[in-house]
C-alpha cells in the first residue's frame, strides 16, 4: 500500500511538472508571437491579450482585460460589434476570418483582418481566440493600384478614341 502510494505521488508530481511545462511553453509563444492575440467570453468581456495585441491598438493589457472587446472599435460602431460576435459566437457556421475598422486611442482608425476559433469545453463554445493582423497598409496599396490602373485605362483610351475618330474621318474623306 504504501509503495502503490509513493508511486501515485511520484505520477502525481510528474504530471504536475509536466503541465507546468506545457503551460510555460504556451505563455511563452502567447508571448513572442507577432500576431495580435485576444482571448474573450460568450458576452465579449476580455480574458486575455498578448503584447502584440496592446501594440496594435496602443493600449497596455488591463485597458481590455476584463472590458468588452468592442471597445477597439469607433463609439459609434461598438453596439454593432458586440451584437455581431454574439452572433459569430453563436452561429456554428460563421465565418473564419473578417475585416473591419477600428481605432486607436489616437483617434486613427487601423484596417485589421481578424480570424477567430472556439475554445470548447464538452461540445460549448466557452471562450473565442482571435488573431488579428493590422492590413490598413496592404488596403492602402490596393487602393492605388486600383486608382492608377482607373487613370491609365482611361489615359490609355482617350488617344485610342481621338486616333479612332480621326481614322474614320480619314475614310470618309477617301470616299467622296
């Protein structure tokens, strides 16, 4: 009995030891990594944020831990915000992955593209991760590709409009 004991002890300490690991080694990532991290509730309350995070939105930890998450969002936008990721949260089916608008304590709004997954605790969603990439750059780009490819096709097809009006001008001339 007292071996059986001694060796309960022995896999207790060792299970122990190992979940201290593992769990050293997830704080460590949830750390270093340089995606913005969050971690929130069914009702949007903050759980967790990782120092990514803070740098995008320019916030130390505790200005969201325990605080709704929509508070990244514009005032006007934040009702919205909550209503849908109460209906993410909810909807089995909803999308992966999203772009929206939020702001700074600055005032300057960033374009973030977030992806969420569910934590699940026997078959409920308990808790939503979210990694959210700061895209307000690449928007930026696309936008002036876009706008210079707008100029050029119509800096391209005004000449080939005047060459064309001209060309039939040409041939009407020929015939009489």
């Amino acid at each position: 009995a007292e071996r059986e004991r001694r060796n309960l002890e022995q896999q207790a300490r060792q299970e122990s030891a190992a979940r201290q690991e593992s769990e050293e080694r997830f704080q460590a990532v949830w750390e270093a990594t340089s995606e913005a991290l969050a971690l929130s509730d069914p009702d949007g309350i903050v759980l967790a944020v990782n120092p990514a995070y803070c740098a995008l939105y320019g916030r130390a930890a505790d200005a969201f831990v325990g605080h709704s998450f929509a508070r990244i969002f514009p005032e006007t936008d934040q009702a919205t915000a909550l209503e849908q990721y109460r209906a993410v949260f909810a909807d089995p089916d909803s999308p992966r992955s999203y772009e929206a608008r939020v702001q700074r304590p600055d005032g300057a709004e960033r374009v973030v593209e977030a992806r969420a997954d569910f934590l699940e605790r026997n078959g409920e969603r308990v808790a939503m991760i979210s990694a959210v990439r700061d895209i307000t750059e690449r928007k930026r780009l696309d936008q002036a590709h876009h706008d210079f490819v707008a100029m050029t096709s119509h800096d391209l097809a005004s000449p080939l409009t005047v060459l064309r009006a001209r060309a039939q001008l040409l041939k009407r001339r020929q015939r009489y």
